[in-house]
C-alpha cells in the first residue's frame, strides 16, 4: 500500500519519482505515468508490473481516503493486459480508479488504464483492500485529501527519472530461470518499510516470463494475494508451471523474516 | 436472515455438486485444512465434457470458504469477499480432489486457497480472500475435526427448470445452469437467475459459487464463439437476497484466441451492483500440451 500524499514518504530517491507518477483525487482519482523507455519488457512493452506500480498508487491513495479515519492495507490486485504499449517517452498512461465498495472490512478499487495521445484501453485492475483501525504510525491525512478536491500532485523531484532498466533499477537480481530476489532499500519501500506493492507485482512478473527461457513470453494477467508485509530481505520470488497449461503460480517470501510467504500470485503468460 | 449456525439450512448448493468436505489438518496446532472430493456426474458436466466451470468455481467457493471459516474461529465467521481462478485444463478424469489451506488468517480477513486436481493432474487453482464477521447468531461451534458431508443430489430431484425454453446454447446445455435457473435476461443483454432458497448460502444471501457461475455464464454469453473461462477475478461487494439477479459482460479486450470480459452483477430488487469480476474467455476448446504453454 502506498500512501499518495504530502510528507516525508517517498523518499528522495524513490522508485515513485523515478516513475514520475503524478496524481490528483477529484470525482474520480487519476494517477499518469510516462511510458518511459526503461519500462520496456524484451518486446518493448510496458511491463505488467509498472502498470500494477500505478494502479497500486492511486488505489492506495482512494482506498485510504475511503476508509478514514481507519487505515488500509492492499489484501489483492488483479491487473489484466488489454492492449501492449510501446515503451516510449512520448506516450503518457492515464489510470482512472473509482471505489466500488467502502464496507466496514473492505475497500474495493476499480481502476483502467488508458494511454495518451493515443487512446484506447491498455490494462484493467481491481483491489482489494482490508480496513484496519488506525494506529499511531500510521499517516495522517491532511484535511484537503479527505472530501476535497485536490490539486494534480507530483511525485517526480528535479532531475528524477528512470536511467535503465525497471529491473535494474529495483535491484532485481536474477538467480535463475524462474526465480527472481529483491533486497529492501529504500528504494522500494512503501510508506510502511515493507517492499513496495507494485515492487512485488514487478517481481512476480518477471520470475513468471523468465520460465520461459526462449524469452518470447509476456506476463498478460496478473493476480497477487498480499499476505505479510515484506521488511527483512531479500525478497525472493519462485514461480512454476502448475500443470500443463499455461498457469504460473509465483510465491514471494521474506528470506530475512523466517521465509515468511509474503504474496502468492497467480500469472498468465502470452505472447501478446 | 442468518442461518450460519444451523448446518442443515444454506447447504443446497453444497448437496447438488456432492462435495464432501474432511478436515485433515492438524487441527489442535491450530491448522486449517481441508480436502474434498467430487464424483462429477453428468449433471455437472459441461458441453465439452469436463466438469462446468460454474460448478468447479463453486466448489472452489465451497472449499476455501469452509477452510476460511474455520480459520476465522473463534474470532467470527466468513463471507467471500474476492475470489481469484484459473483453470488449467478443460476435461476431468475420474473423482476430483481438492485441497484448501489456510495462506493467512487476520482478524478482519483470511485468505485461503483451493487447488483441484484429478487423474491427470492440476484442474484449477483459486485463491479466495474472505472477510471476518460475527453472525447475528453468534460464532458457529464446529465439531473438530471438521466435515460436510453431502451425497450427490439427483439432478432434477424437485428443482426448477427456467430455460426449457432456452435457445441459447451458452445458458442451455448445461444441466446446472438449468438448475441455477440461468436465462438470457429479458433485455436481451446478460444473463439472470431468480433468488430461491436453494441457492442461498448458510449466511442467508445468494451462495458465492453461485454468482460465479452466473458471472460464468454471462462472460460466455458476450462472446461470440466462446467455448469456456479460463480464469475469473470476482469482487463480491453486497450481498444478494432479492433477486432477479443479472450480470452483464463487456468484452474489453482481446489477444489471440482468448477476450478479456467485465462482468457486473445487479440485484434487480435490491437496485445494486453486488458483484464485478474480470474474466478471460477462451473461443475454443485448446487442446493443449506440455510444448504448447502459450496460447
């Protein structure tokens, strides 16, 4: 879960700003994000996961806001390839979420994706989200962030961009096929210290397509179930063939936490 | 109405699949999990000969949610809040087996899972993420270890039969749908069945699986060609009571041979939308191998 507001989080050299997400909560709350070079997957794709990054923004961003004053943590994100984008500067994804339910013990987010200037659907998400009675630690939002409009906010800082690859810049290390490990630096921590949700999603993204060692394949469907926060590390993400099909079943656990399973995800790869 | 703690109402569902729920964990540690098994019989049979998929949602619904419930004790009770799936193969060999363990359990929530398999192996894999809450009642009191036992229910044993009319081969030539009371909705757009008793849930509200397999239907019914859903994320976000309830899909997008769907799901009489669910629709049966992962 991410906090999508003012204050001391993200850091000064962030995953976020390097993403130069921006953001605004108004009737609906919309989140952009340049479809930056570096967001490439091997086919020049805007990767799976950098969308799963945003939506998890914004969806963090409204859940809270939908469930003040308690606190939210993300429970599960589905997010499911429409359209591939090409990884290029000059084109801008736009995601717009709504809430679908703000219960007692549930927030429910709908959030598509677009892309700009040249329109059409490139992704759809839905998470969930479990309402939690707040805690001391837990961020204070500020009055214009609750009932109010708010002005497009940014989260880029002077100079921040991504200068290579995704992978490269979340530290992923690549241990084999299949298998992906994360440490935790403050590069990919959300406002909790634990890894970042759209970090994770990136993580089970790629030790999904690395299955194939041809390199053809694409995550296009993504589902995690958040189980635990991630704060030890490293993160390691293991994915496998569950049958004979095309179903990947990816488990992330905290290496520095016991080998606590921090999400399971479920992934469909296709040569989109 | 509640009738969680009363184990011989809201089962319905349960007894027409025939699945017989056994805890086999090792319950006094404080582990949760259970295992089913399910003799398909023709009633629950689709029109590619596997097992329909509403019927496998709905016992992936059942089993998880039983897993869920026992995990919540004795804290509360559950309701299926999301309910994620995807289906490995089409055709079923012989008994399915199914297994559900306990991924976490929180004090508002608990996620569980479900993986099916039979004679050839993984049939489908499901996650469902459930909310913990206190039944009017109070909190059910189980017998551990645990079990659900219901024989198979002859397949027109007293039910309706809403679309003998039907034309439509998507809701009409599966036997459960028949049972579900599933009909192309009176717009001619979607899918809807009417709220009976047998449909309900111990909670008293239209049983998860259920909706999933009007979810199921409705995916289907909005694509042309389509042969089945090979997976489904469902949102559960009120319950259904009322009735007529229909779900409308939308195709969104498309990549090879499969469609991306959203399904929404209203309680007419209530006037709400009480689910959603992003489903990938496959327009043909694959035949697949091992050296044929990606479709």
């Amino acid at each position: 879960m991410t906090l999508t507001g003012p204050g001391d989080y993200p850091p000064p050299h962030h995953m976020l700003r390097d993403l130069r997400i921006e953001f605004e909560h108004a009737d609906e709350s919309r989140v952009w994000m340049p479809a930056q070079r570096h967001l490439a997957d091997a086919r020049g794709h805007v990767r799976l996961g950098a969308l799963a990054t945003m939506v998890d923004v914004i969806g963090g961003g409204l859940a809270a806001l939908a469930a003040a004053p308690g606190w939210i943590a993300t429970a599960d994100l589905s997010v499911h390839a429409l359209n591939p984008v090409i990884a290029d500067d000059r084109t801008t994804l736009v995601a717009n979420a709504r809430v679908l339910r703000a219960g007692r013990t549930t927030v429910v987010i709908e959030c598509s994706i677009e892309s700009e200037p040249a329109g059409g659907a490139v992704a759809l998400a839905t998470m969930t989200f479990s309402v939690l009675e707040r805690r001391a630690s837990n961020p204070v939002l500020t009055t214009p962030q609750i009932g109010g409009r708010s002005e497009r906010q940014t989260m880029a800082s002077n100079g921040s961009t991504l200068r290579r690859p995704l992978l490269d810049a979340l530290g992923v290390q690549r241990p084999g096929p299949g298998v992906g490990e994360l440490h935790l630096t403050p590069y990919v921590v959300n406002s909790l210290g634990s890894v970042q949700g759209g970090a994770l999603a990136t993580l089970a993204e790629y030790a999904a397509e690395t299955l194939d060692e041809a390199g053809a394949s694409a995550t296009v469907d993504l589902q995690l179930a958040y189980l635990a926060l991630a704060k030890g590390g490293p993160i390691r993400a293991t994915a496998s063939f569950a049958g004979a099909g095309d179903v990947v079943r990816v488990e992330i656990i905290d290496a520095g936490h016991a080998l606590r399973t921090t999400t399971v995800a479920l992934a469909r790869l296709g040569r989109r | 109405m509640t009738y969680v703690n009363d184990p011989s109402t809201g089962r319905s569902v349960a007894r027409y699949v025939g699945m017989n729920l056994i805890e086999v964990g090792d319950w006094q540690r404080g582990e949760v999990v259970l295992e089913a098994t399910v003799s398909p019989r023709t009633h629950l049979a689709g029109s590619h000969g596997g097992l329909v998929t509403g019927a496998l949602l709905t016992m992936c619904d059942n089993v998880a949610g039983f897993c869920a419930g026992l995990a919540a004790l004795p804290h509360g009770w559950v309701v299926s809040t999301s309910l994620m799936i995807r289906r490995a193969r089409w055709q079923s060999v012989g008994d399915v087996r199914f297994r559900s363990g306990v991924l976490r359990a929180g004090r508002s929530s608990v996620v569980t899972d479900a993986v099916a398999r039979d004679e050839k192996g993984l049939l489908a894999i499901a996650t469902l993420t459930s909310a913990v809450l206190v039944p009017k009642g109070g909190v059910p009191v189980w017998e551990r270890p645990a079990r659900l036992v219901h024989d198979a229910q002859p397949p027109d044993g007293g039910q309706r039969d809403h679309d003998r009319d039907n034309k439509r081969s998507d809701a009409g030539a599966d036997h459960f749908y028949r049972w579900l009371g599933i009909r192309p909705a009176p717009t001619g757009v979607g899918v809807e069945l009417d709220v009976f008793d047998g449909l309900r849930n111990p909670w008293g509200i239209v049983h998860g699986g259920v909706t999933a397999s009007l979810i199921d239907s409705a995916a289907r019914a909005a694509v042309p060609g389509a042969s089945g859903v090979v997976d489904a994320t469902v949102h559960f976000l009120a319950p259904s009571r009322a009735g007529p309830v229909r779900a409308v899909g939308v195709p969104l997008g498309e990549r090879r041979s499969e469609v991306v769907v959203k399904v929404v799901v209203s309680d007419l009489g209530a006037d709400r939308v009480v689910a959603i669910a992003i489903v990938g629709v496959q327009r043909e049966v694959p035949a697949v191998s091992a050296s044929d992962r990606f479709p």
